[in-house]
C-alpha cells in the first residue's frame, strides 16, 4: 500500500510500504481521510522527540470504512464507516483504575508512538473503533477527533445552558470548543486570537460569537464592557505557544480576569513554556481552574451532533490535499497559518 512517512523530520514522503495484514480480533480499515493536527506539526518537526521514533507513518485523525474483519471479532462488516479512537490506555495506573483514562500515566497515540492512519490501510482492535452513520461525509468522519476534544473540554467545564464563554485561540482547538459549547447555550461566545482570518470563521458560522484581536485592544477591557463589568461565566485557554505581546497578559490570566466571581477557566494549551499566574487573582474571584487534553468517549457525544447536523466541520477545513501530498499540507501550515486551520489529506482517490 501507499502511505505518507516521515523518513526524517520536516519531511514526509509517499512510499509503498507493506499492507497491515487483519490480524486475529483485528478489523481492517480502508481509510479515506486523514487530517492534519498541531501536534503532527510538532511531531514533523521533531519536537516529540524521543516519543516518537523514524520512519513514522503519522496519523491519529482519520476515518474510513472496514475493509475485512480478523477472526474472532463480531458486530462489524464490510462496508461499516468508522472513526477510530487514538487513545491507548494502560488500565493498571491509578488514573485508569479510577476510569480517567485521559490522564494514563503511559497514554499513547497511533500515528504518534506507533504508525498512524496517513496510508491506505490500517488494521485495528474494535475496541478502539466509533461506527458512523452513513449520512456523515467521510471528510467529516476525519474530524470526529478533533471534534471530541472540543466536546471533553465542553464537559470538563461543565457548560451549561445561559452560560457566556470566551475562548482564547480561534484556531483548530478554539473553534472546535466554540462548536461544542454552541451545542449547549446561545449566549454571548467570545473569541480571542492574533489572527484577522481566524477570527472571521465563528462570526461566520454562529450568531453571537465577538472577536476580539489581542493585538489591537486589550480583551479583558473589551469583555468587560460587553458584559457591564461583570464577565464570563467560563473562559477556555486554548493558545498553546503564546505569542508575546506589549502591555497584553498571557492568556491564562487573562481567562482569569475574565472570569466573574465563582467562574471556571479551562486550559488547554500545551506549551511547554512556564506560564505567570497570580493565584490571588483567582481566589479572590474564588474561581475554578481545570483542564482538559484529549478525549474520553466524547467520540459518541461529536458523532452524534454530526448525525443531527448540530456541529459544523466545513468551518475547520481549509482545504483537501491527496494523500501523496501530506509533506505540502505541513509546508501550508506553517507558511500560511492565517488561511489554513484543517487540512484534509485524501487517501481514497487517485493520484
């Protein structure tokens, strides 16, 4: 089969490598699309390492339909659509024992601590595999991940009906929680980020969505006019790798400050960088922090809205590339981030 490896970092090559064969209580999957993550930016570049190990076949957003089904496996046929779920948990640490499997003390990923689904076939227990209705787009189907993350983080925050948000980043992360939050309230989202083009896309697709660029005016100032002084019920951090800027807070205090007494903010981002933060800021408000990092069966939860036409992922793709195309995908991203959220890469059609 083809598949897109990475045989050195920044550089991603279509090869033929050799077709999984469908083991023993193992379903065989024909994938159709495949998605690029921030984190396969930072793994194509080498940040992940030593996590992850070359050649790797990239890959943890994908969706396809079953090919064949291993022996010894039930309720699946040929022809099924499905999503795959990334996560590997141990089972046996604490957090597992207690059920929180997001945070698994040796968690890992396919496409990122073993080969992924960037190639033609994948072959996979069932334990790991969402069924999808057949009225979802296989594009959509690669999105179901990215879209439960949104979803756990909804969760996470316990978003409630009435409740007003704000979230800082509008890119693949942000908008997805502003996808997952829509499906709770009305009220006022506001969305925070550095970047015109980004912040155009929720103003597009939902009613009452306020961006706000952090480069141009200071966005607790503004939230706080919008909501008379008062501020949100919950703010949601999902930046990652800030960028600095004059006489602007980082954006978890800033979520902080947002915040009205007895609020909730939410973090996400996944920088590596430390982060200032006055606690007394938020005891004075007595407020919650969480946060949140992957999912935890919330693929049900994004398949479902996708079902009943509730979520919006034309809103996160860019553009579709072919599968031999993958190394161009990453060289857009980092090009042009201002154009390009979700790229999807096509593994069905041909060359």
């Amino acid at each position: 089969m083809k598949a897109a490896v990475l045989t050195k970092y920044n550089q991603v090559e279509w090869k033929e490598v050799e077709k999984p064969a469908c083991k023993p209580g193992e379903v065989l999957i024909k994938v159709n699309f495949g998605c690029i993550c921030g984190s396969d930016q930072h793994i194509h570049t080498g940040e992940f390492h030593p996590r992850t190990t070359l050649p790797l076949i990239m890959g943890h957003e994908f969706g396809g339909v079953v090919s064949e089904v291993g022996e010894g496996v039930s309720g699946w046929q040929v022809g099924d659509k499905v999503a795959p779920d990334p996560i590997i948990w141990c089972g046996k640490c604490p957090a597992c024992l207690k059920g929180h499997y997001p945070a698994c003390t040796s968690l890992k990923l396919i496409g990122i601590d073993m080969d992924g689904g960037f190639c033609e076939y994948v072959s996979l227990p069932p334990s790991m595999l969402y069924k999808v209705p057949a009225n979802i787009p296989d594009e959509h189907v690669a999105l179901v991940e990215v879209l439960s993350i949104g979803c756990h983080a909804k969760n996470r925050a316990n978003v409630q009906e009435n409740d007003s948000i704000v979230i800082w980043g509008s890119g693949k992360i942000g908008l997805c929680i502003l996808q997952a939050v829509r499906t709770v309230t009305d009220n006022t989202v506001f969305m925070v980020d550095i970047i015109d083009e980004r912040l155009a896309i929720g103003p597009k697709y939902y009613e009452n969505v306020v961006p706000i660029n952090a480069k141009n005016e200071d966005p607790v100032e503004r939230i706080k006019q919008e909501t008379d002084g008062k501020g949100v019920d919950i703010a949601f951090e999902a930046v990652g790798h800030p960028e600095a800027i004059a006489n602007s807070v980082n954006p978890v205090t800033g979520c902080i400050r947002s915040i009205v007494g007895g609020g909730k903010v939410c973090v996400l981002g996944l920088a590596a960088e430390p982060t200032d933060v006055v606690f007394r800021e938020l005891i004075w408000k007595e407020g919650t922090i969480v946060t949140s990092r992957v999912s935890h069966g919330e693929f049900a939860e994004a398949i479902e809205h996708l079902k009943n036409n509730r979520l919006k992922p034309e809103a996160l793709i860019s553009q579709v590339l072919h599968g031999s195309e993958t190394q161009k995908g990453f060289e857009l991203l980092k090009e042009n981030p201002a154009e390009n959220i979700k790229i999807l890469l096509d593994f069905n059609a041909a060359e």
